[in-house]
C-alpha cells in the first residue's frame, strides 16, 4: 500500500535541504576594508543562524579555516586565482560556471557584482558602487574596460541585487536601466570593535605614531578615488595656518595610481608631518582613530564609506565629502567639505583643530547617527531577499512534487 507524504510535510523536508553557494574569494585573512568586511560580517551570521540550510563556499585559493563559520559549510577551492580581468572572466564564465552546474545549488550568492552566467539557478548580487562609470581613469585600464563593460550585464543576469546606499541604488536603477523593484538597500553596519579609548591610552597611541603631536586621520586604501591629492594638498595649506606641529596619518595600503599621489607629496612644504602607515587592524586601528582630532575622509565617490561609521563608533570627530552616499552615512556629525576645493578642507581642519566644543557636538552627534546601523541589520536585510528566492524554489518543488 502506497502510503501519501502530505504536502506540507514534504516542503518542510525540502526546506532543510536548501543549499546556497556562495562567492567567497573576498574571505581573506587581513583584508578587513570594504567589500571583504561585508562579505565576512553578513556570511558569518548567515551560517550560523541557519544551520538547517547547506552552504558551499567557493574560493578562488586556499581558505582560511577562521572563514568556515560552522559544519554546514563545505568549501571547495576553484582555480585559477581570480585577480586579474582575464581570469575573473576564466574563474567566473567558465570555472565556476562548471562548479555551479554540478552543485545545483538553490540559488548562488555574490557579496560582490561579479556572477556566473549559469541558467536555471537564482542569482544575488551585491553593488557597493559603480564609480567605475563615472571615473572610468581611476582604475588601471583592462579593469575598467573589464568592468564597464560586464558591470550592466550582471545587473540584468542577477534575479535580484543588494547595494549598501540608496544613492547607490538609484545610480544603479537609472545608469543600467533597471526596474526599481530589482534593487535592495541594506546598509553596511557598525562594529563593536570600534569604541572610544582612555586618556591614557590616546597619550600611548600619540607618543608611538607622532612623538606625542596631535593628529589628523584618513583610512582607506590608497588610489585616486579617495582624493588623497587633495587632502595632501589641503593639509598642507592648514599647516601654514597654525603653528603647532600637527601630523595627517595616512593609514592604508596601496591600491593602484598611487604614483601621483606620492608625487604630491614628495611636493610638499609639509612633507615631514605625513605618516605612512599602512594598513592597521582591530585593536590598533581603534586606537588610531579615537586618538585622532578626527578622521578627514573626502572621496569624490563612495559606495558607503565604512571609515565614517567606524570614527562615529571610535567617537572621534569626522570631516566629510558631502556627495554620493556619504551624507546618507554621517547624517549631521560631520563638517560638510566640497572634494574639490582644497581650501574648504584645509577650512574644516583649522576649526577642527582649534574649536574642541566644535568636536565634541560632532561626537554627541556622531553617537546617536551611529545608532542607525549594525550588521545584523545588514544581514537582516541580505536575508530577507535571499529567503524571497529560497521559498519561491521551495514552493516550485513541492508543486513539482504534487
């Protein structure tokens, strides 16, 4: 006798076995800036809060174990190593286009743009920005012509998209022509590793970095999109506006077309007061912003601009360019700056420097627009889209089924 599974029992059964791949090549050990941050922020969370669910995470090179977030992961290493656009075409077009015709995943999960054109499996992709198509020479040639280029395509292979800005957003639905349902804004988020620290300490971080002289801060990598000409430039003329022997710590590594920018710098009367650090993690990069006067992040094009929510949470005071995303992130803890006028930065420095009432209104400030933000949220809202298609191929099986 031929015994009936009822319809409901049978969804519940397949809901277990839904299986998400995962892009994960931007799972690297030190690599906490922007995109890696997120993808390591919302994964993590994802695996652990949905054990009932199979992930395959697929990296371009040996993987860290710290990045296998639960026994519900199962990795797998994909060559060749993509960073390069001829071999982002190879990884993604072919290699883990085959990859994903093998697994059949539910549906496949990008934490970046890129996708792989494979059919009859969900795709979500994740813009930060696309700032590429605005300043097409910031990026090394092949890149840029790689990414103008595949950048609309994805936007219209992916089922859905999730950006980190409203700003993004609409750049998104009117350059690539898309329909506003298709987009989906889930702010990046705030860390708890990021927090003020004690006079004492503010003193320790001074004496290693400065000799004890205060300082101004920027964080982010080092290429033409953040402005670092600019702010060069700028501090450069707020030095000959005060007598005190304020420093501007650059923290960061290099990225790409950074020569003019040490060009800049080798131009410098103030030369000797710029300190390159490059990159700083956790505990030291805490320290570094909350001993600063304050953070002077003045991109001409973000996405988000994760350093703004990590000085507000370091509470240190912020001088802010005021485009694209960046006041949707600051909200009104920030002085406002034109990018492109030197003169209003070096503006905002002076009054930073020798206005502390000034400072701690922006820290007050700082403290409640920070409230806004936290990666459960951003994950609370990755999740929400993800589930969209997840049930929906639930609810196509068991049909299937019936």
């Amino acid at each position: 006798m031929t015994r009936l599974i009822p319809l409901d029992l049978i969804c519940s059964m397949k809901h277990t076995l839904a299986h998400i791949a995962v892009n994960a090549r931007l799972l690297l050990p030190y690599s906490t800036e922007g995109i890696s941050r997120y993808a390591h922020e919302v994964l993590s969370r994802m695996v652990q809060r949905h054990p009932e669910i199979r992930f395959s995470f697929l990296f371009d090179r040996p993987f860290d174990q710290r990045f296998i977030y639960g026994p519900n992961v199962d990795p797998y290493v994909i060559p060749p190593q993509a960073r390069h656009p001829f071999l982002w075409y190879v990884w993604f077009h072919h290699m883990l286009k085959r990859k994903l015709k093998s697994l059949q995943p539910s549906l496949f999960f990008s934490p970046e743009f890129y996708l792989s054109p494979v059919p009859d499996i969900p795709k979500i992709a994740v813009f930060h920005d696309i700032a590429y198509e605005y300043f097409p020479r910031d990026t090394p040639p092949l890149a840029s012509s790689y990414l103008r280029y595949f950048s609309p395509r994805y936007a219209q292979l992916a089922d859905h998209i999730l950006t980190v800005s409203n700003h993004c957003r609409q750049d998104l639905i009117q350059r690539y022509q898309l329909a506003p349902y298709k987009v989906t804004v889930s702010y990046n988020g705030n860390s708890s590793e990021f927090q003020p620290i004690s006079v004492l300490r503010k003193h320790e971080v001074r004496t290693q970095y400065t000799g004890g002289a205060r300082y101004f801060l920027f964080v982010g990598t080092i290429q033409p999109r953040k402005n670092l000409s600019r702010l060069l430039l700028a501090f450069d003329r707020f030095r000959q506006q005060t007598e005190e022997e304020v420093k501007l710590l650059i923290v960061g590594k290099k990225g790409w077309q950074y020569r003019g920018i040490y060009e800049t710098h080798a131009n410098m009367r103030f030369r000797e007061d710029v300190i390159f650090t490059g990159p700083k993690y956790g505990e030291e990069l805490n320290a570094l912003y909350a001993a600063s006067i304050g953070l002077t992040f003045v991109p001409y094009f973000e996405g988000f601009g994760l350093p703004i929510l990590e000085a507000m949470c370091a509470e240190t005071a912020i001088i802010c360019a005021s485009v694209t995303c960046m006041p949707e992130v600051y909200g009104r803890a920030a002085l406002e700056v034109d990018p492109f006028h030197p003169e209003e930065i070096s503006a905002a420095m002076l009054r930073l420097s020798k206005e502390p009432l000034l400072r701690e209104m922006l820290i007050r400030k700082g403290r409640s627009q920070r409230q806004k933000f936290s990666w459960d949220r951003t994950y609370e809202g990755v999740w929400k889209v993800l589930q969209r298609y997840l049930t929906l191929d639930q609810s196509c099986e068991c049909l299937s089924e019936g």
